[in-house]
C-alpha cells in the first residue's frame, strides 16, 4: 500500500464551521475503499484568490493516507457525485527524509600539548 495525501476543500457557504459529520464521512470513504487515515489536519476556512461557482471561501482539511493503487479511481469516482466536497487532489505522498548524520567537528591539525 501506498501513502498518499488528499486536501479537501469542502462548501463552506453560510458555514461558521464545517461539521465534524463531514470530516468523518470522508474518513469512512477512504477505510470503505481499503484505505487507512493515519493523519487529519483542519486547515481552517480560507477565501479563494477570485470567486469560483459563485463561491469565495472554502475549508481546507488534508488527509495523510495508506491505501492500495487502485482505491485512488473509486475515491475520485465517490468525490464527484458528493455536492459537500468542493474540489479534492489525491497525491503520493513525498517519501520520508533520511535520518540526518551528526555534524563532525572539524580539527585544526594542531597537536596541544
């Protein structure tokens, strides 16, 4: 299974809040579809640089998920009939960076005696 990120940008017309109801719906797709939420992250709602479909805010959350290849066209397929669920990119996540390696000292070449 891959890790993968998906950012959400749900309808928040009118909407003080979006429901956790929704966040949660959208968890339940992505287990129903094989995967599993491992991160959630409520990014808040965000104005847009210029009004789309008449909309001028949206509420971001991002989810980090492991899922198999094929459960990405279902998520896709889902995503498109739900009105509450505004605009959705599904990506690989980007591999973890490797452990760092502590810094050496430099030496002067100087023996103290």
């Amino acid at each position: 299974m891959k890790t993968y990120e998906g950012l959400f940008i749900l309808d928040a017309a009118g909407k003080e809040e979006v429901s956790k109801e929704l966040v949660d719906k959208i968890q339940k797709n992505i287990e129903h579809a094989g995967g599993r939420v491992d991160k959630v992250q409520r990014m808040g709602a965000r104005q847009f640089a210029r009004d789309t479909n008449k909309r001028s805010s949206g509420f971001y959350v991002n989810f980090v998920f492991n899922a198999p290849p094929t459960a990405i066209a279902e998520l896709d397929a889902k995503f498109h009939l739900d009105p509450e669920v505004f605009r959705w990119q599904l990506s690989v996540a980007p591999p973890e960076p490797p452990p760092r390696k502590p810094r050496r000292i430099p030496t002067t070449g100087v023996v103290e005696k």
